[in-house]
C-alpha cells in the first residue's frame, strides 16, 4: 500500500513521514489483542556507503590531479630558476677568467 506524502524532498521526505508511521503504529498497537502480537523494526535509511566512498575517491582524485599540475608547474619554475642561476655564476666566472 502506498503512502502519499504530497511534494517531497531528499531533505524533508523522513520528517514528512514520520508522523505517518508512529500514527499507523499506534494503531496496529491499539487493535492487537492478548494472543496477537504486532513489533515493529524500522531500519535507518542511509546512503550506501560504497557510493559515499566512490564519490570520496572521485574528489580526492580530482584533487591529487590538481596538484600534480601545479608541482609540475612549480618544478618547472624551480628548473628555469636554478637554469638561470647557474647562467649568472657562470658569466660572472667568465669574466673573472678571461
């Protein structure tokens, strides 16, 4: 039997529901009689977690890629610099020998 709830959201569906369920729970609770017993067990919904660390890994992979590029780009900086340097050193030592 399906429940309608009206316009719902991933974010308000459980507080929508609720009252639904305790309502109907006490009922159950009200009619049952000394040789019938009806329990009820009602499990969290939550997000798979596979799907939660699927998406972790997604992120996090996006961000190691972002920074492969920029400590490329920061060790081809370093590589011009320490180039030029030693450009300078030996220029100087140029004129110092000749």
């Amino acid at each position: 039997m399906n429940i309608e709830l009206g316009e719902c959201t991933e974010e308000n569906w459980i507080s929508k529901i609720t009252p639904i369920i305790e309502e109907r729970m006490q009922r159950f609770n009200s009619i049952q009689t000394d040789s019938s017993e009806i329990r009820f067990n009602l499990m969290a919904i939550v997000q798979d977690r596979r799907v939660q660390l699927e998406e972790k890994i997604k992120e996090l992979d996006t961000q190691f890629q972002s920074l492969q590029k920029r400590l490329h780009g920061l060790s081809t900086v370093i590589f011009l610099f320490y180039s030029y340097l030693l450009f300078l050193i030996f220029f100087q030592l140029s004129f110092f020998f000749f």
